[in-house]
C-alpha cells in the first residue's frame, strides 16, 4: 500500500493547512495618534534607562516609565493613564497606572516626594546607568558650556524658534535639518527634511518676546524667529506633524517618531534666543 504525500495546502492526517497572510501595520486616518508601537520606545539622553514617548492631549510629547506601576505607590500628581495612544494626567479608576521618567531619572530632582517604591526604582535605574557608563555603552549628555550659549550669536541657529499656527515652539535642531517622522515602506524612518526647495519656506522676522500664559511681562525685546505663519494652513499643519510633502499628503503614513516640537517658554528658553537673524550665504546676497 502506497502512501499519498500530503499536498502543499494540508497537513499529514489530511486537515486544511491554514495560511495566515502578514498584514502591513497601518494607522487610522481619524486615529488621535498616528505613532507606531515600534516607534514609541527611546533612551534617556540622561540616564539612557528606556522610555516610552506619547503624546499628550495638546500634541506635547512626554516620556513615561516602560513598566506600569501600582496607583498605592505613586503620588495622585504622577499618575498617568493611557486612552487611544494618548496620555492623560490623571488615574482612569484601575489599580495600575503609568509615571513619568522625569520622576524616576536617577540624574534629576524628584518633582514629588517618592515612596518607598519609587525610591528603590531610582536605585535601580542608577545601578542600570553605572552599568552602561562603565561598559561604554551610554554617555551622559554633557552641562551645557559657554562655547554653546555662543551658538545664538552665530549665523546657523542649532534650536531655533519657530512660529506656526499662532504659536511658538522651540526646534530640537537647525530648520534645515528637521527630519520627516514618517515611516517609510521598508519601516525605517523617512530620510527627506521637512524643508523642501518645492515648497514655499519661512522667513526670519524680529519679533517681540511677548509674555508666556500668564507670566511677568518680559523686557521689550525683540528676538529672531523664524516665521511660517504667512504660508497656506495646509503648509503649516505639515510642520507641525514634522512631514515631508510627500508622507503629509498620504492619509495612512505612520510616525516612526515624535515631532520633536517644545512649545517656547521666554524664561526656561532664555539661552537660545537670538537678538539677530541669520545672514544669507554670500552666494544668494550676489544673485540679488
């Protein structure tokens, strides 16, 4: 008696084989978060523990502890909760909720006083921190020094601010190197800038630092800001999202990363404000 060799499509007794296809990961376009899970996780720049990066309900991003911890040991100020890839300030009625790192980070001051739990989670993390500084594995983010609050004098700005859709946010790098945060399709982060020669770009203006939400009125200066409130709204919403022309008009293109936009505070922000704009290079100066 011969055996039959079981086909492609069905296992040895005979039963249906089940094919399952993978299926690419794509975001909702009503979705109030279009970052991927991949894209959530980082490093502390300084402590280098892993952190997971959110977003908050007003778009600002935030850096919460990887683990989930017990609301009995975490302050009512620090606990936060997560809905629809979104993070709120507040406990959603579980047992469980989430901290932020800045609570945490054995580099910084505690913004509340820390239990005991949270006290042994800090040694921990600078136990994890020691251990990656000793194998070379992490750097610590040096002070800042004199030779870099020199850079607002110079003609390339490395964090300038940027005014769009009526307000000011302060860049983590030169507008000329803003990334796009998009994801492409073989899921690496989009390597096109925000800047475009294509599109139509922004312009440095001098304009007044104004008060910030409340605060003491500031002395009456004036400081460099590179402006796009004169461009489309369209235009305006693409730099917002941190995408290039191509990844802003697909409805469905995730983000591998944050937008790496710090809403502008006059006063914690002092150091990159810059009394002069930019000069254009000389090449530009001879064409006009």
């Amino acid at each position: 008696m011969c055996s039959m060799p079981a086909s492609a499509g069905r296992h040895w007794d005979g039963s249906r084989r089940i094919t399952r296809h993978h299926r690419p990961v794509q975001i909702a376009g009503n979705s109030p978060s279009r970052l991927l899970r991949a894209g959530q996780s980082g490093r502390c720049r300084q402590c280098g523990n892993r952190i997971d990066l959110y977003q908050r309900a007003d778009q600002r991003p935030i850096a919460l502890h990887p683990a989930e911890l017990a609301t009995t040991h975490v302050p009512e100020s620090c606990r936060w909760h997560l809905s629809s890839g979104i993070a709120f300030p507040h406990g959603d009625g579980s047992p469980w909720c989430r901290i932020p790192h800045v609570v945490l980070c054995p580099r910084r001051t505690p913004l509340c006083r820390p239990g005991p739990r949270l006290e042994a989670i800090r040694r921990q993390l600078a136990i994890h921190t020691r251990r990656l500084t000793d194998t070379g594995a992490f750097t610590p983010s040096p002070p800042p020094t004199s030779s870099q609050a020199t850079d607002i004098d110079t003609d390339s700005p490395s964090r300038p601010v940027v005014q769009m859709l009526l307000c000011r946010y302060l860049a983590e790098q030169a507008v000329e190197h803003i990334r796009c945060v998009a994801q492409t399709r073989h899921r690496h982060r989009c390597a096109q800038p925000v800047l475009t020669p294509t599109n139509p770009a922004g312009a440095w203006r001098l304009l007044p630092t104004g008060p910030h939400r409340g605060q003491l009125t500031l002395r009456d200066a004036l400081m460099a800001v590179y402006d796009l409130g004169h461009l489309p709204y369209s235009e305006q919403l693409r730099w917002r999202a941190q995408c290039c022309p191509q990844h802003a008009a697909t409805a469905y293109a995730a983000d591998l990363a944050v937008a790496e936009w710090q809403p502008f505070d006059p006063l914690l922000h002092a150091a990159h404000i810059r009394t002069r704009p930019p000069q254009p290079p000389a090449r530009q100066l001879r064409g006009r």
